[in-house]
C-alpha cells in the first residue's frame, strides 16, 4: 500500500510539473517511478501514463496549439520512434541519460547567461530562424522518448529556439507528446511489456494526473512574462538535468 501510494504522489508531481511548464513529466517519473517500482516496470508505465496527462490538457486549450510548429516536430519524432525502441535494447541507458543530462544543462546554463547579457538590449535570442529544424529535434527527442521516456527536452529546446509563448509553448508540446506517445505505446504493446499490474496501475492514476493538470493549468496562467517564464524553464532543465546524470 505504500508503494502504491508512494507512485500515485509521484505521478501527481509530474504531472503538475507538466501542466505548469508543458514538459518534466518523463524524467520526474522515470527517476522516482524506477526507485519504486524498477526499470521494466517504470518504462512501459510512464509512457502510458504520459497520454492520459497529454490528452486531458489539450482537451482544455486546444485552441492555443500551433499545428504549423507542431507538425515537422512531430514528423521527425516518429520516423526516429521505431529506431528508439531497438536502441533501448542494445544500449546502456545509464551512459546514455548521463550526455543527455550533461548536454542539457550545458544548454540551460548558457541560455541563463545569455538572457542576463542582453535582456537590457536585445532580450531574448531568438535561436535558429524556420521550422525546418523541427525535423531535426523531432528525431532527438523520437529517438530519446522511444528508447527512454525523454522525449521532452528536443521539444523544448525547440520551442525556446522558437519563442513561444508560455500558453502555445505548454499546448503545442502536449500534442507532440500525445502523437509520439501512441507510437511508443503502440510499440511496447507490440513487444509484450504491459501486464495487468502496469495496466491498473494506470487506470487509478486518472485521479492525480487530473488534478495535477488542473493546478498546473492555473499555475501556467500566472505565467504570462515571457522571459521570466523561459528562465524557469532553464532553471528546470538544470534540475532534469541533474536527474539524468545521478540516477
């Protein structure tokens, strides 16, 4: 009963963490959802998990995603999906969520400094300039989410280099998940990897992803300063990092 009780709080921090911010949930529950329950249990959950989550907050702000950003994101992320799953079975993942978490906080770290150097003059940098590079980060973060659970960090590094604003940053993202989620699902129900456990414990976890994507939605809300928002965002990144490289 512990356990159980230990996973539903876990699922109900990562997805507020989600709502609030569009992404975190992947690497919050993979860190603690693997302490609790082990790695082979902990993956196939978590990427079911992420839909549900997914599905309820753009049902509530549908209106606010931008398909014209999603699409190439999308589009590389599947074609890198079926060569995640193969890769997860003939790769350390250790060795492999370590650069990940030291390329994202290398990241973080020099957005922050960069923001602090021109926010008098400039503000924020833009990044690279067309969508033409959602292709690319599509496919890091198709190959990173199928083989892992760590689709988020492509999708975000995407929409700061795109300046998105905090609403169409947190929607745009859940559409990204959701479509790349059904492939991965698709592919660990192919595989054999849902048992009933996994299966239930995801059907009673209903309860605190809505809760936590409820909270979060007001969170975000109170968002509405672009570059205090993008500076939250590396800050969070900082802290995955940290996850991806101690866990």
């Amino acid at each position: 009963m512990l356990i159980f009780i230990g996973v539903m709080a876990v699922i109900f921090l990562a997805s507020l963490v989600k709502s609030t911010f569009g992404f975190g949930e992947g690497m919050v529950n993979m860190s603690l959802l693997t302490l609790l329950l082990g790695l082979d249990q902990a993956v196939p959950l978590v990427a079911i998990l992420a839909l549900g989550g997914s599905a309820y907050i753009i049902i509530q702000d549908y209106k606010t995603m931008d398909w014209r950003e999603l699409l190439p994101l999308l589009i590389g992320a599947l074609m890198a999906a079926p060569l995640g799953l193969s890769v997860a079975q003939f790769l350390p993942a250790i060795w492999m969520r370590k650069l990940l978490g030291l390329l994202i906080m290398a990241f973080a770290f020099y957005k922050l400094y960069q923001s602090y150097q021109l926010a008098e003059d400039v503000g924020e940098p833009k990044g690279p300039a067309g969508r033409k590079w959602g292709y690319l980060y599509g496919f890091f973060g198709g190959l990173f989410g199928a083989a892992y659970n760590v689709a988020g960090p492509a999708g975000v590094l995407y929409g700061n280099f795109r300046a998105w604003q905090p609403a169409v940053f947190r929607v745009t993202l859940q559409g990204y998940y959701l479509l790349l989620g059904v492939a991965v699902v698709s592919g660990h129900g192919y595989m054999g990897r849902y048992t009933s456990d996994i299966l239930q414990m995801a059907a009673f976890a209903l309860i605190p992803i809505i809760l936590g994507v409820v909270l979060g939605r007001f969170f975000n809300s109170k968002l509405s300063n672009p570059a205090l928002f993008n500076k939250l965002v590396y800050g969070l990144l900082i802290i995955l990092g940290l996850i991806l490289i101690f866990k």
